[in-house]
C-alpha cells in the first residue's frame, strides 16, 4: 500500500524531471558542441588545460568545486524566473549558465578526472551519484520520457531534411 502510494507521488516528479533534463541538456549540447570545439581548440585554452592537468587532486578539486557551486543553481534560478514572469531573463539565465557550465566545469572534470578520483571522498560521492543517476534513469518514467524524446528528435531530424534537401536536388541536378 505504501509502496503505491509512493510510487504514485514520484512517477509524476520523475516524469517532469526526466523531461525538464532532457529538454534544457539536449538542446545545449547540440547548439553547443560545435562551438565547443572550436573553442576547445583556442591556445588560450590549450594553455589553460595543460595547466590545469599539472595541479595536484586537491587543487583540480577547489578548481572544479568552486563553479560548480555557482552554476549548479542556474537551472532552478531560471526556473523561477520563468515561473514568476520573467521569460526573457530567464531564458537568458538558463542559457548564460548552461554555456559556462558546460566549458568550465565540464572541461576541467574532463582533464582532471583522473586526479579527482584519487581523492576517495570525492570518488565516493560521484560514484553514488553516479548510481543514483543509473537507478533514476533506469525508471519507467524516465525511459519513457527518454524515449519520446529520442521519438521527437529523430522526427525533427527528417523534417530539417525534407525542408533542406542537398544542393544537388536544389538546383536540378
């Protein structure tokens, strides 16, 4: 009886998670990924990557943890100000924040992954949240919402091109 009960509160928050996170990350990797690249390959960043690969765990750490702690909350901050009225602010907050968050925090756990987890606390708690994400994914509603997601996408994707077709169609040949 509990369990139900249980089961009835969280499907629904699950639901809306699942499709929150899928909507906001989705839409930022794919715009963001091909400037990513390039800006991956800027020699400032270069310079700031190997510099970065040269610290010791506990540095790499305070060098992760600090933004992580600013941006993490963007998402929620957004939130509320799409809630409270200010769509415009808040979409710009949610994609100023997804775009720093992804090439600082992203990147330095990328070239310090390694190092951080040489740190046991820190491999301990990434490794939970880790399972925690696995288990939560692994959920009929998320996999649901995943899956009418990838549904979505793949339709999108045919439709561009439909609409685009190549030059060569374009121009008769």
């Amino acid at each position: 009886m509990k369990r139900t009960i249980l089961k009835a509160f969280l499907e629904p928050f699950v639901i809306v998670v699942a499709a929150v996170y899928f909507v906001i990350d989705a839409l930022a990797l794919s715009i963001l990924k091909p400037l990513l690249r390039k800006i991956a390959n800027l020699k400032v960043l270069k310079f700031i990557a190997r510099w970065i690969a040269s610290l010791g765990p506990y540095s790499t750490l305070a060098l992760f943890v600090v933004p992580l702690v600013l941006l993490e909350p963007i998402k929620p901050l957004s939130a509320y100000f799409l809630a409270s009225g200010h769509i415009t602010f808040g979409v710009l907050v949610l994609i100023v924040g997804e775009i720093l968050k992804i090439t600082i925090v992203e990147r330095i756990f990328h070239i310090g992954r390694d190092k951080l987890m040489t740190i046991k606390a820190f491999a301990w708690i990434y490794n939970l949240t880790w399972e925690w994400l696995t288990w939560l994914q692994a959920l009929p509603p998320w996999q649901s919402v995943k899956h009418n997601f990838d549904d979505f996408v793949h339709w999108a994707h045919k439709l561009t091109h439909r609409r685009n077709p190549p030059a060569a169609v374009r121009s008769g040949s």
